[in-house]
C-alpha cells in the first residue's frame, strides 16, 4: 500500500475525495470505514482551507517583494544622485567624501615590469634536458610568468626555450655534448625584469 500512496498533494486530494465518494456509494460493501466519511471529509475540508491560505500568503507575498524592490530601487537612485553631487561638489576630495561614508577615487596603480629573478640552480640534470629551479623577484611588478633562455658557449645570443608558470621547470630537446648556458627572466604585461644568474651545463 505504502508504495502505491501518492506523494504529490494534488494526487493525495484526488484520492481522497475518491475514496469520500465510494464510501458513501456503497456502504453495505464498506459499512463502517476506520474513519467516517464525515470525518474524511472534514479532513478533506480542513486541508483546502489551509492550501487556499496559503496561495493567498504566497500572492501577499510577491506583492510585498515587489514593493520592496520598487523601495530599494528608489532608495539607490536617491543615494547615487546625492553620491554625484557630492563627488562633483568636492571634486572628488576623499577626505571630504568621506565625511558621508563615501570615498574619493582610487589612484590608478599602473603595473611595472617584474624585478630579477632570483638563485637560479638546476636540481637534476640528463641527456638533453635539465631541470631548474629559482626564486621569485623581491621587487617590482607582479609576476605574470617566467621565460626560460639558453646560449650556446660563449655566444651572445640568448634564445627562449621555455615558459614556466611556477618556480622550477624542466626543459628538454637541448643540444647534447655542448657547454650550455641557461638564465630565467620574469614577465608581465609590462615587460621583463633582469635576467637570473646563468646556470652552466653539458648535457
């Protein structure tokens, strides 16, 4: 029985007001119910009075949302329409804004390129590749990403043969058998900071 009782309260009334009706219908088939009809009813009664209140709090309700939305939107308008006069009173004086819970305007913090990067060492090494590790700038703007440059001997020229986003990297496909110079420069949206000391290495 238990599995086949409705859970939704809709069907729970359908099947009430069903069983109300077949009872009353046939009595010499059902001649004394648990629960009289009457009783049955009254239940039935009691629960649709109860559900109707409830729609009209649930209707009193949105009314009430609504209106308080309508308050707070005249609320804000009001208060940005004193906060604009103020700040064009002032000048956007942040002492002076202050006075009414505002503040002036924030000072634009313009990024600058990171500092240098920091003990550069490498922790493994192997044929054709080499894992590094270093420390981030004390200075200078925040660090975007690190890029990874080697040069051949005593060439002037160093090629970018990486970028990491943490502070240690293994780079691999680097020439084998030849003396090898490898530094890390730290980046951002503002430009590079001073490359790191060089790591030497023949792998």
């Amino acid at each position: 029985m238990t599995s086949k009782f409705p859970k939704i309260e809709a069907k729970i009334l359908d099947l009430g007001q069903e069983m109300s009706a077949g009872f009353a219908a046939n009595t010499e088939i059902y001649p004394a119910p648990p629960v009289s009809v009457d009783d049955l009813n009254a239940a039935i009664a009691a629960y649709e009075e109860v559900r109707d209140e409830l729609v009209a709090a649930q209707a009193k309700v949105k009314l009430v949302v609504e209106k308080k939305k309508e308050v707070v939107d005249t609320l804000v308008h009001g208060m940005k329409s004193n906060l604009r006069y103020a700040e064009n009173t002032v000048d956007y004086d942040d002492g002076k804004l202050k006075l009414i819970g505002w503040s002036g305007r924030h000072k634009t913090t313009h990024l600058t390129p990171p500092g240098q990067t920091r003990d550069l060492a490498s922790s493994d090494r192997g044929e054709g590749w080499i894992a590094l590790e270093w420390k981030k700038p004390t200075d200078g703007g925040k660090v975007a990403s690190y890029k990874i440059q080697r040069r051949e001997g005593d060439a002037e020229t160093w090629i970018d043969v990486g970028v990491a986003l943490e502070l240690h990297t293994t780079v691999s496909g680097q020439p084998v058998g030849k003396r090898l110079a490898f530094r890390v420069v730290a980046i951002n949206k503002a430009g590079e900071g001073k490359p790191s000391n060089s790591v030497l290495a023949v792998l």
